[in-house]
C-alpha cells in the first residue's frame, strides 16, 4: 500500500514524457468516432489498458493480475519510491515506470487507471483520473470522507466512466458460497454476524485500525445483508503512534439483524473468522483454513411457548456439522477481470463507487462514535 516514499509536494507535474516507446504500438487517440470507448479498431479484439498508481504492498498483485488477463495490459507503472520503480522495472522491463503520475493520467494511450495508495491520497488521482476520461479502480476504503466520494460518483456519471472499489473478498470463493447459502434460505432468518479480524501489525500511519481492516467486513457485510445499519456503535483506543489499534465496532441493521467487528494491530496471532447465524442454522467462516473454510452447523433454538417469561419451553437443535466445497480461485484475479469485462461490455459493476460509498458513510460513522467514547451514531 506504501506510494510515497517522499513528501507529496509537486503530486501533479506536469512533464513532456508521454510513452513514446507505447504511442508506436498502441493507438493515439480515444476520440475518433470509428473506435470503441476502449480505443479499439472494429473487429479487433478489445483490450483495455492500465496505468497503475503504487507500487507498494498490494500494487505488484494489481500489476501481476492485469497482466495475466487477456483482454488487459498494463502500459506504465507510476510510484515515488525509486526502490519501488526498480522492483518494477526488474520484474516487468517493457513498462514505462515513472515518479510522476501526470504521465499515467494524460495519456491517451491509457483506458483505465488503478489507484493503489494511501486513502489520502485517493480522492486527488481519482478525480484527475476521471476528468482524463480515464475508468478507475480504487483500493479500499474509496475515500477518505463521503463527500469527496460522492463528487467522483457524479463525475464519473457525468463522463459514462465505470468506478470500481477494491472489496476484494466479495469476489473470494467464501463469500460467493455464503451468499448462495443466504439466497437459498439455508441459515433461515438471520440474526447476526459476528467477525474478528486481528492480528500483529502492519501498523499504518495514516489511518487507524478502523480505516484499515474494517472495510473488509463492512463490504461483506453491505453484499449480503441487502440492508442499510441504521446505527453504529465504536469503541477504541491508542497505544502505540496516535491511531487507535484496537476497536470494537456494532452495527444495528433493521429487523433485529445485529453485527459485531473486533478488529485489533496488536493480537498476537492472527485471527479471520466470521460467525453468521440464522434461524435455521449458522456457519463459521475460517479464512485461513486452507481447505474446510466453512462449516455449516445445524444447530439452533426453537422456542415451543411464548406465554409467558417463566414458561417459554426451549428446545436447542444440534444436528450435522457440514463443510460445503469452496471453489479455489484468486479473488483479486476474478475481480480485475470482472472489472475489464464491465468496461467493455458497459456494465456496472456491484462493487463501484456507490458501494464504495455506503463502506465509507459507515467509517464515518464509526469514527463519529469513536471520538464520543461509544455513542449511538445513526446513519
């Protein structure tokens, strides 16, 4: 995630280096009529081109995913660490690498560019993105604040561009199989769901431990649920550099639907497990078992008299455990090239930026009640 190695002064400058190894190859303009909207000829094969914004942790995934996609190319490669230009340039040296992103965003060589920074700075490329008629793929969470998410929603509407969020887990074999078990009725009403998500580290300097791993269910959450939290609960606090590193997050969803998050830098062991119950039955997902990720129990309560505090009869069901086959697939990969399939064929993808948006409105939220010490915060 780290894209600045060095202060930020001069984020935009502009430079006379546009690709001229690229613009031999690749067409040279994006507004001759006979074209696609991906600059393509007719009858060719469409391609959608990449520039990609850092370089850092998670950025040489992006680049190595596009690459493997047919119907994608990554041109250039933009990052202000020269140890991460270098990593670039030894792994891919047919890209253009450069410290400027200027580059990346003027070219018309360019269909699409991927955001793989620090939150802060997302909003800033994004909008420059959109504004050079470029689609965009955001690394999670959008932005850093509702409004700047809803200006780049608009604009991007405004320039029929597609925007899509990086909630990558939406795309992993675990949640697809949940969801159709949730489609299906298989768990019955549900009541809760109930995740931690902890670890040791890696501390950021930018963001608190909120901003950083709570997003992950917060998308989940969001897709499966099919509803809006009307209130949020947080609680946290600092120990280490300023940014909270432990907090506890409650969602309450209509129709009794409750949510809890535990989301910790300072665990010392690694936790991704999830507990989603119903009425009918309830599943435990292990995210770092590498072969039973989830386990569907059928077991539950059924309350037999409701006459009465003192004469409920409670019945408690315990039957078969099982784990239903999860399909293996890189969730990044199928995200990406989900991605380039919405750009070509004009579609809009389920994670774009107003999903992006309602992740964001509950991290305010949750920040809201955070600094109040754990207040109600209602969406």
């Amino acid at each position: 995630m780290q894209y600045f190695s060095a202060p930020t002064e001069g984020l935009f400058v502009t430079t006379p280096r546009l690709f001229p190894r690229i613009r031999n190859d690749m067409i040279t303009s994006l507004a001759k009529p006979q074209k696609s909207h991906t600059g393509q000829e007719p009858g060719s094969q469409a391609v959608v081109k990449f520039g990609v914004i850092g370089y850092g942790y998670w950025g040489p995934n992006v680049v190595r995913n596009l690459n493997q996609l047919e119907e994608a190319k990554v041109l250039a490669v933009c990052d202000k660490s020269q140890q991460s230009r270098r990593r670039v340039q030894k792994a891919y040296p047919q890209l253009e690498v450069t410290s400027d992103p200027q580059e990346l965003l003027s070219s018309t060589d360019i269909d699409a560019i991927a955001v793989v920074t620090p939150v802060w700075t997302h909003y800033e490329l994004a909008k420059a993105a959109l504004e050079h008629g470029k689609h965009i793929f955001v690394e999670k969470p959008f932005t850093s604040n509702t409004a700047q998410a809803e200006e780049l929603i608009d604009l991007a509407a405004k320039k029929n561009l597609k925007i899509m969020v990086d909630h990558t887990f939406l795309f992993t074999g675990a949640v697809k199989k949940i969801s159709q078990l949730l489609e299906e009725g298989t768990l019955g009403k549900l009541y809760y769901y109930d995740s931690t998500r902890v670890n040791l580290g890696l501390f950021q300097h930018d963001v608190n431990v909120i901003w950083d791993l709570a997003p992950h269910d917060l998308s989940i959450m969001d897709h499966l649920i099919h509803e809006t939290p009307e209130a949020i609960v947080a609680t946290g606090q600092t120990h280490l550099n300023g940014f909270e590193d432990v907090a506890f997050i409650t969602l309450y969803f209509p129709d009794k639907i409750i949510a809890h998050l535990n989301v910790n830098w300072l665990s010392p062991v690694k936790v991704r497990t999830t507990l989603i119950g119903g009425e009918k039955k309830m599943l435990v997902w292990n995210d770092l078992e590498a072969d039973e990720k989830i386990k569907v129990y059928d077991k539950g309560v059924h309350v037999t008299n409701r006459e009465g505090l003192y004469n409920l009869l409670v019945n408690y069901r315990s039957g078969d455990m099982w784990a239903p086959q999860i399909e293996q697939v890189e969730a990044l990969h199928r995200e990406l090239a989900y991605f380039v399939d919405c750009i070509i064929k004009d579609k809009t993808p389920m994670n774009d930026g107003q999903a992006g948006l309602r992740v964001v409105k509950m991290l305010e939220a949750a920040s809201e009640s955070l600094r109040q010490r754990g207040a109600l915060v209602y969406l």
